[in-house]
C-alpha cells in the first residue's frame, strides 16, 4: 500500500532555530546546509565538550571551503559561522522548533537521545531522526509525543545528494509531516516520503548491492574485480568506494539491519563486520583510487587468505 501522499503545504510550521544532535561526519555535514539555507540559528550537542568542538570546528571548514570556491562572500562566511552555536547544555534546545539527531545507529540510544531532548524543547517542535535503516516508529517509542517525529534521511555527501527520504510512521501528523517537506524544500533538496520500512527505499536498494557485492568478496572475488565489473554499469561510485564514502560501520549496520529483517533475502558479511570492528580504511593510490584493505586489516578476516 502505498503512503498517504504529501499533507496541504499550508499546515508547514515555520522553522526558526534548529537543534542538531550528535556532531559526527553527517550532522556537521548537514549543519551547513541548515545555516546556509534556512539562515536561522543552528545549536550542536554531543556527548561531550571535545566532541563538540570538533562538530563545530568542522562546520566552520566547510563554511570557510564555501567562501573559498567563491560559493559565499566573505560577509555571509561570517553570518554563517555566527550562526553555528556548539553546546553540551540542552537547555540551549529550549528554543528550537526543529530537531534532527544523528547519533549512533543504535535504537536504544536513538530513543533515549529523543526520551532526553523532548524535556526541553516545546511541544510544538517536530523531532526528526537521521537514521538510515532503523525504524522510525521504534525510536520514537520513548516520546511521550510520537506523533511529531518524522525521519529525514539525508544522503552522503551531504551537499552534494539531492535527495532527503521523508519517513512517515503510522503515528506521524501532517504538521509534522509537512514541516519536514516544506525544510527539505527550503534546503533546496527533492523530499520522497516513504514508508517506515527497514532501509526505507534507497538502502534497500544499496544493501542488495553491497550485500551482493560482499557475497562475492567472501567467495572469492577481489574487491577490486567487483569493482571494476560493476563501473561498468556506469555506476557513480564502486562498492569499495560506497562503503569508503559512508565508513565500514555504516556499511555493515545496513548490511545487518536488512539481514535481520529479511533474513532470506539479504545477505550480511561477517567479514565486513570484523573489518569494522577493527577500524580497517582502504589503501589508495596517489590518485585515491581505492587499491583494498591494509595487510594488517586482511590478517583479521579469514586468517589472511581472504581476497578483499
Ligand atoms: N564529501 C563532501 N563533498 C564531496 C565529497 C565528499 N566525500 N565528494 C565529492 N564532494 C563534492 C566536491 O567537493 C564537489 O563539490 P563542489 O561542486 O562544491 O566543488 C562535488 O561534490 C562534486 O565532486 P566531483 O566534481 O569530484 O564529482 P564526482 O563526479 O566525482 O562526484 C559524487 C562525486 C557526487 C560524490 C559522486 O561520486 C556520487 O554521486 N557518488 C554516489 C554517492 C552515493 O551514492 N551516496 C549515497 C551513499 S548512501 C547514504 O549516504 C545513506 C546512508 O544512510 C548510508
């Protein structure tokens, strides 16, 4: 069945301050969008001080890297920066009308980051959760008001991917709703809503590619044979390459995720596990071109005899 279509525009509530939580690779990446599109104020927590300065260090980079391209002028870099306000104080979310986490992928600490965060803010604020495969109702299970979280899944890079999977649970209202289209909107990106199924649509897609892609690996194929067979459907990025732009963890989280869900018809990598266990990154040429694991990282699946 297919979900309830895109609620009447008019019911969008007006976005004045945003919360982010979490400062990890994708919330930095999205706090600039934020800034630079909405223009409001944008606070980021984390779990701690160190973190967070990090968050916003790296928020700052990229505005700066905008500036250099000649994106943005010198004045708006500055606005920009002001905008960005790093805190471990949630008292600073008081305020916000939208909040967005994009925390570890792991439910229980989803639904306690948003159990926590809605003590603060006001009832009206409409929550939204970054995950990539959990399942949006389920996070919300701690919330005293469910109804008002919606997912709003952005795509790696950030910047670059034009599209933001709008996640409607069963309990999600049509202000929230359409708050959320109206924000991917005015983030200048295409908003799909879709149902709260595991991977939601493009996941889906991508662990079946993955999945696939690690079924080969571990049988016997090299890395950089699936690789280069699948550039030739003109893909705009090789597994290895997917799974370096995303981090192995992620990777296998998706991998795992629909596994679970659908046991017979996805496949998980043990071995994709272990290298992310592990901290394993791929080695590169001098043009960055991905050449497969490091030795050290290979020693740890199947004993060093493993093709990846
Ligand atoms: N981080 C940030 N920006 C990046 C980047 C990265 N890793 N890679 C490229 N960019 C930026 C470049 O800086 C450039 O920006 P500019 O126009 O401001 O200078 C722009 O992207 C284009 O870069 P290139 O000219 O190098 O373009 P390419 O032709 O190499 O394309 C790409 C780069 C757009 C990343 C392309 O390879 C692509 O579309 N790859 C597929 C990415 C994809 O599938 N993402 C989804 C991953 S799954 C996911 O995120 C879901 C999660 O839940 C797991």
């Amino acid at each position: 069945k297919h979900p309830a279509g895109a609620p009447d525009k008019d019911l969008a509530q007006r976005v004045t301050k945003v919360g982010i939580i979490g400062a990890g690779l994708m919330a930095t990446q999205f706090a600039v969008l934020f800034v630079r599109r909405l223009r409001v104020p944008v606070v980021i927590t984390d779990l701690d001080q160190t973190r967070v300065d990090q968050g916003v260090e790296s928020i700052r980079a990229e505005i700066d890297k905008l500036a250099d391209k000649g994106r943005i002028s010198s004045d708006e870099q500055n606005r920009l920066k002001a905008l960005v306000h790093g805190t471990t104080d949630k008292a600073d979310f008081a305020d916000c009308d939208w909040v967005i986490e994009a925390v570890f992928e792991e439910l229980g600490v989803k639904q306690d980051v948003f159990a926590d965060v809605e003590k603060h803010v006001a009832p009206e604020a409409v929550l939204a959760t970054n995950t990539s495969s959990l399942s949006v109702d389920q996070i919300g299970a701690k919330l005293e008001h469910p109804e008002r979280l919606v997912g709003f899944h952005f795509f790696n890079p950030v910047a670059v991917m034009p599209l933001i999977e709008v996640v409607r649970t069963p309990k999600t209202t049509d202000v929230a709703l359409a708050t959320a289209m109206a924000t991917a909107k005015n983030l200048r990106k295409n908003a799909v809503i879709t149902r709260d199924t595991p991977g939601f649509v493009v996941n889906r897609v991508l662990a079946k590619l993955l999945g696939e892609a690690m079924y080969a690996v571990d049988n016997g194929t090299s890395f950089s044979d699936v690789d280069e067979a699948l550039s030739s459907l003109g893909l705009p990025m090789a597994p290895s390459e997917l799974l370096d732009l995303v981090g192995l963890r992620v990777g296998a989280h998706v991998l795992d995720t629909h596994h679970r869900a659908f046991p017979d018809r996805f496949y998980d990598s043990e071995n994709l596990h272990k290298l992310a266990d592990y901290g394993a990154l791929f080695e590169k040429d001098s043009k960055g071109k991905i050449k497969g694991f490091d030795k050290k990282a290979l020693k740890i699946v199947s004993g060093g005899k493993s093709p990846l």
